[in-house]
C-alpha cells in the first residue's frame, strides 16, 4: 500500500481509502461488511471514510463492529456531520462515535458544503462549528475539514468564511476525475489552494458514480490512478465486494506517477490519459464524455 501525509497534520494515511456508503447498503448483511473492512485493513487500507447520515446511520453502526478487537487502533478514522446548527451537530457527533463504538474520531468533516449559505451557517453564533470545536477540545475530535460535490466556487467559499474566522481546516473532500477539467473543476479552482494552504486533499467521485464508466471511455483502474496522481492524500473508493476491493488492492500496486504533460493532456480531450490510450476513440465517445461532465456535478 502507498501512503501519503494528510496536509499539515503530518499523519500517514493510506493513498485509497474505504468509503463507507456502500458497507452500509442493504444488499450485504453485517459480517459480509465486516470481514469487507477488516480485509482492508489487513491489506494496508488504513483511511476509513463514513458519515452520520449513510444508510441511516448502518454504516457508522457496521464500521463500528469491524473496528473491535483491535481494527480501531489500527486506522484512521473519519466521518462527517449533517447538522448546521450547534446542538444538532452535537447531538449528531455523540451519536456516530457511539455508533462507531469509539472514543474519539481522527477527523470530523462538516457534510455537503453544496449551498453558498452553507458556510455562513457553519460559522455563525451557535451553528455547527462551535460544537466541532467544542469537541476537539473535549477530545472527542482531532482534525476536522469539510465536503462538497457541487460547485467548486461554494469550496473556495468555505475556505474564505474560515479565514474570516481565523480557522484553517485539515481537509476538504471533493470530486477528482477524469471529466472534472470540463465542468466547474474542482482541480482547476480548489485544489491549488488547498495545496498552497497545506491542506489536505480527499479526492471522492474517481468515477463519478459509474458514470464515466457508462460512457465506455476509461476504466476502473485508470480512474483511479488518474486520482492517485492528483496531489491528494487519499482517494476514496466505494467498495461493496472482495472483487472491487481487490481492485483498489491492485490500484496502489501498479499505480506509477504520470508526467504532467500526460496529464494534462488527458484533462484535455476528456480521457485519463495514462499513456496507452492518450486518445478519445472516436469523436461520438468525446460528445459523450463532455455531455457526461455536466451530469458529474450533480452525481
């Protein structure tokens, strides 16, 4: 497994993480989730992805099994909140980590920054980050960031009310993918900042939801090395069975960094551009791809 520092916090954490919304989902029962996680663990993925509103709350509630008998010491930990105000974010932090049978949550990152009032709420009197704070003081919390999957501007946003307020956040989670460059980039706006801000970056979405799967220009693995070769800290991938997570296994195995001008020129023409297919197929495949990177934003 490769690992990566997050940001500034100097911690090490793994180059793929384990999304936590599709451990939570129906079809799999409780101990397929279970040895689903701690297969992962024990394969060198340390970062684990969750969040107080998935599946009504089964993820937090399966991760939580998983992490008994000694997994807890051996990753770290994040999930997210929902709440605006003070006292519901509180009300929703005390319930993950009891959900999640733990003491303490490595990072805590405010959910769906995806409304331009959204971080005017989390910063006023009384709203959802006093309660954040309030827990990283009590020890219940060690970093905390934010997340988003609609409009970069929003992202540029919350850095801007932040500062305002004399806080820098450890993270920020959004979409990093092949179409992102087409489409209110997320790579092209935010992420120079984060990186300029030693921030540390979680790259979500590698595949849009399958989307771009769907339009038969990429595949799995090039969307995720495509990812892994943005400056982010993890990559974090959904993964609901042994096969799709031998596949984020393999991912960091063979993954090798790509020039910028290969990069680049994927951006470009709507591809991964990892070297042995630097072209779109034909000019119907590069229609699809674009129409695609209007539907990204709201996957």
């Amino acid at each position: 497994m490769i690992y990566r520092t997050l940001g500034r916090t100097g911690e090490r954490v793994s180059a793929i993480g384990m999304g936590g919304f599709h451990i939570g989902q129906p079809k799999l029962t409780d101990d397929d989730s279970v040895k689903l996680i701690r297969a992962a663990i024990d394969g060198g993925i340390n970062f684990m992805d969750n969040s107080w509103d998935y599946n009504q709350g089964q993820s937090e509630v399966r991760m939580g099994k998983a992490l008994k008998d000694g997994y807890r010491q051996k990753v770290f930990l994040m999930t997210k909140l929902d709440g605006r105000t003070k006292e519901e974010a509180s009300k929703q932090i005390n319930e993950s980590l009891q959900r999640l049978q733990t003491d303490h949550l490595d990072l805590i990152q405010h959910h769906e920054i995806i409304r331009f009032d959204d971080p005017d709420r989390i910063f006023a009197e009384n709203g959802a980050h006093e309660a954040v704070l309030e827990a990283k003081k009590a020890g219940k919390v060690r970093y905390i960031g934010f997340t988003g999957h609609k409009d970069p501007h929003i992202h540029l946003y919350m850095l801007e009310v932040a500062a305002r307020n004399n806080f820098h956040f450890d993270t920020v989670q959004m979409p990093l993918n092949v179409m992102d460059a087409h489409f209110r980039s997320f790579g092209k706006l935010v992420l120079p900042k984060l990186v300029e801000q030693q921030i540390g970056v979680l790259g979500m979405k590698s595949m849009g939801d399958h989307i771009i799967l769907k339009s038969g220009v990429v595949k799995a693995m090039e969307c995720l090395h495509y990812a892994m070769n943005l400056p982010t800290s993890v990559v974090i991938t959904g993964i609901d069975s042994q096969e799709i997570l031998q596949q984020a296994f393999e991912a960091a195995k063979t993954f090798k960094p790509m020039s910028k001008a290969v990069t680049a020129r994927g951006q470009t023409r709507g591809t991964s551009g990892l070297g042995r297919k630097m072209s779109i197929r034909d000019l119907t495949s590069a229609a699809k791809a674009c129409e695609l990177a209007g539907l990204l934003a709201q996957a």
